[in-house]
C-alpha cells in the first residue's frame, strides 16, 4: 500500500495537479480510505525546513530542535469524522495538537479530489519522542489505518548532544514530497511564524 502513494503523487505532480486548493476542482463519491502516512517532518529551530519521510521509514533523521514540532500527514481517502487522532507515549494528544495550515487537498488529472495532505502542530511538552496516527475508513467495516514516526527531540536550551538516529527504509531512491513542494510548506510555515510573532508583539503593545 505504500508504493501506492509513490504512484499516485508521482501522477499528481506529472499533471501539476498537487496542490489544488487555489484551483477548480470536482466532487465525486467519497473515496474509500486507502492509506495514512507520516510523510514529513520539521520544527521552529529546524528553521521549518521539511525532511520527507521514506515510506517504511522509522526514524526522522534530523533531531527537533526547538519548542514545537509540525508534521505533514497524507490522507489517501476517507476517513470517519473525529478519527484521525493523534498518539504519544501511548497517550492520546490529539486535543493538543492546531493545524498550522489548512489542509492540501490532491486531484488527479480527472480533477477529482482523492486525498489530502493535513498539518499538525504539537509542542514539545507533548511529545516522547514518537507519534503514532490513526484514522478509520468512512466506510463500513471502518478499517483503521495507522503510521508511526520516531525521532530525537532537542529542546531550546537543552545542554543534551543527541545524536542523529539512524533510518531504516526499503528503498532509499524514492521520495514522497519534490523539493518543490517541501520548500512551498515551509515559506508557508515562516509565513505564519512571522504573522504569529507580529500578533504577539502588537499584543504586548496594548
């Protein structure tokens, strides 16, 4: 199932067709639910600079540096209302999580939506240094999916030197996300940085 993402965003990017959400799209039946993915990683003292994430990839293989961690999740399908949820430590921190952008929906060259791409925003007090994702098919049975993600986290000030985790993956020449697209994610994650600090800084005016 996880080559099939491959396929199919490969398919979205030859029709230029990735990111739609400024474009004419068509509705049609809501798709079954397919697969779930981590597909990417990054956080504020990593300057929100993406690392796609291999499909059966375990480790990120850059520490987190900073406060707050994002991560990019691909939603092949539909899933039932209310659950995709988040996972940490085996606690259930999807109340804690914002979506820092809005979701990134994908056509194919029929521009019939298929999927989406969601953010999440978790703070690091939140985080053990793994996630987990989940979400169940909109359908009958409702079958889960899920995905998982480790990584090593460096808080701001930490005096800690952790080191890099290793990756393991099946297959090292395939990427999930273009250059192209991880470097539009992160002007629109600096974009919002700076809106927010500028948000707080007219606050603290008053």
């Amino acid at each position: 199932m996880r080559k099939h993402i491959i396929k199919f965003i490969t398919t979205m990017l030859f029709f230029s067709t990735l990111i739609v959400n400024n474009s004419i799209v068509h509705a049609g039946p809501a798709p079954q639910l397919t697969d779930l993915q981590i597909i990417a990683v990054t956080s504020d003292g990593n300057n929100y600079e993406w690392e796609d994430i291999y499909f059966n990839q375990n480790w990120a293989s850059k520490p987190l540096e900073g406060n707050t961690a994002y991560f990019a999740i691909y939603v092949e399908g539909t899933e039932l209302s209310g659950t995709l949820r988040i996972y940490s430590g085996g606690q259930d921190i999807t109340k804690y999580t914002t979506e820092p952008l809005p979701p990134d929906y994908l056509s194919g060259p029929d521009r019939i939506v298929y999927g989406k791409i969601v953010y999440k925003e978790i703070p690091f007090g939140y985080l053990n240094g793994s996630i987990n994702v989940e979400a169940r098919n909109y359908y009958p049975p409702n079958r889960t999916f899920y995905d998982y993600l480790n990584f090593d986290l460096i808080p701001t000030g930490s005096l800690i030197n952790t080191q890099t985790s290793s990756v393991s993956y099946d297959n090292k020449e395939v990427h999930v996300l273009s250059e192209e697209i991880l470097k539009q994610l992160t002007d629109n994650l600096v974009k919002k940085a700076e809106e927010d600090k500028k948000a707080t800084e007219s606050r603290e005016e008053e």
